[in-house]
C-alpha cells in the first residue's frame, strides 16, 4: 500500500492506492472460466487509535484501488492504515502527516 | 457455583464483552454485504440506509466525467461541506449498484474520491448522509465508451 498524508488547508488530505486485483467475478480467463471475485472489502484509518475513515468497497472498485479522503488533523499525526479482503488476506501501512 | 448463577454470569460476562466491542469500533466493524448484494439501486440504498429515497442537494459536489473512455478505471469525487456520517456511490447499469460505502469517524470529512468499474453507460448516484441520518443525493449521468467488468 502506497500512502501519502499531508496537512493541506486545515485539514490532512490522504491518498492511497492499494495493491490488489479487485476481480469482479464478472470476467473470464481466456478458457472462458469464470475468475472468482477478489476484492478488498473493507479498509480502515485510524489516527491515534481513534477510525477516522473506513470504506467498505465492493468488486466494482477498479485495480489497484485508489483512495483520496479527508480528516480533521495535522502535520506529525500516525495515520495507521488496515484493509482486509474477501478470501481474508490482509495489510497494513503507516504514514505520517506532512 | 449453582448451574444458574453460572449461567447468570456468564451472560453477564458475554454482555459486557459485546459492549466493549461496541464501543472499541465505534464505526461498525462490518462490511455491509447485504447492501453490495442488491441488485436494484433503490434496494440497496434501503438496505444501507434504511430509506429508499434521498432528497436532491445541489450543496453536494459530484464529480464524475461525462464521457468515460475506459469503464475500467472511472474517478468519482464525493464532496459535501456540511456534516455528514457516511458517502455511498450506486451505479444503476452495474450489476450490483453498491459500489463503494464510505463512513465518516467524528473527524472524517464528506470528501471522497475514488475509482470504479462501470460495464455500461449508466446514471451514478452520490448519496450522502448526515449525522441524524438523513440522506442527501444527486446523480449523474456517465457515458461508458468501453466496459470495465471484464468478459
């Protein structure tokens, strides 16, 4: 997961993009099997253990799923990212607040 | 220990330990999957939010492109000044219109932008609510050039 955080016009603006095939279900391998979903479900924020933010995605979001959000904060904070998938894989990511 | 007290206390073990969750993920720890398993737009509103309808806001700021050239890859940006709890984006022509559910903690703001597949040409809603559970929208149309699911 690739995060940046940085205070901008009083508040943090965050953005991120997490590694991830996000497969729909919908599409097919070149046998014409269908490719079973695999998608984050659910990815989380927390500064000073306190959830800021969390988006519940679902297979529609595209690859590599790119995510900009805002928070109430400022230049040093801990933003402490989680996300977790459909089959139950999971990762994390710090960044600090620029 | 009698066999009841026991029991007496242990569900008042249990119902503690549920408050403590409660409390400890204060934003709900659970992905909403009967939302994203709707397949009309008005249903899955309703099963995220409780309502079916929301009222047109113009104070809500949806940026969405008119003319997607690749469904696969669709910036949408959700931005609203006033409080509000939660941000959802529906596509009607998706096969499930639940997209993307985004909650707000106490120092969230209603600012979200994200990227999102679209297999068809489709209205898109923004649906916002505020923190006494009201529910705010506005909706776009966004024309798909080529599909994104795949197939």
């Amino acid at each position: 997961m690739k995060v940046k955080a940085k205070a901008k016009g009083g508040a943090v603006e965050v953005k991120l993009i997490a590694k991830h095939p996000m497969e729909s279900g919908q599409a097919k391998d070149k046998e014409g099997n269908r490719i079973p979903a695999h998608y984050i479900e659910r990815l989380t924020a927390e500064v000073g253990g306190e959830t800021v933010f969390a988006a519940n995605l679902g297979p529609a979001v595209s690859k590599n799923p790119y995510l900009k959000f805002y928070y109430d904060g400022a230049v040093g904070d801990k933003v402490s990212l989680h996300w977790r998938d459909n089959k139950g894989m999971e990762a994390s990511a710090e960044a600090t607040v620029k | 220990m009698n066999r009841r007290l026991f029991l007496f206390k242990g569900a008042a073990f249990a119902a503690g330990a549920a408050l403590l969750a409660r409390a400890q993920t204060a934003l709900a720890a659970a992905w909403p999957s009967g939302a994203f398993d709707r397949d009309d737009t008005a249903a899955a509103i309703k099963e995220l939010f409780g309502a079916e309808k929301y009222a047109e806001d113009a104070g809500i700021e949806f940026r969405a492109p008119e003319i997607a050239e690749n469904g696969a890859v669709v910036p949408l940006q959700v931005r609203y000044k006033g409080p509000a709890k939660a941000v959802a984006i529906f596509v009607e022509e998706n096969p499930k219109p639940l997209a993307a559910a985004f909650e707000l903690g106490e120092k969230g703001a209603a600012n979200v932008g994200v990227r999102i597949k679209m297999g068809h040409s489709s209205l898109v809603h923004a649906v916002v609510q505020k923190p006494g559970g009201e529910l705010l929208g506005t909706v776009k149309e966004v024309k798909v050039t080529i599909g994104g699911c795949g197939g």
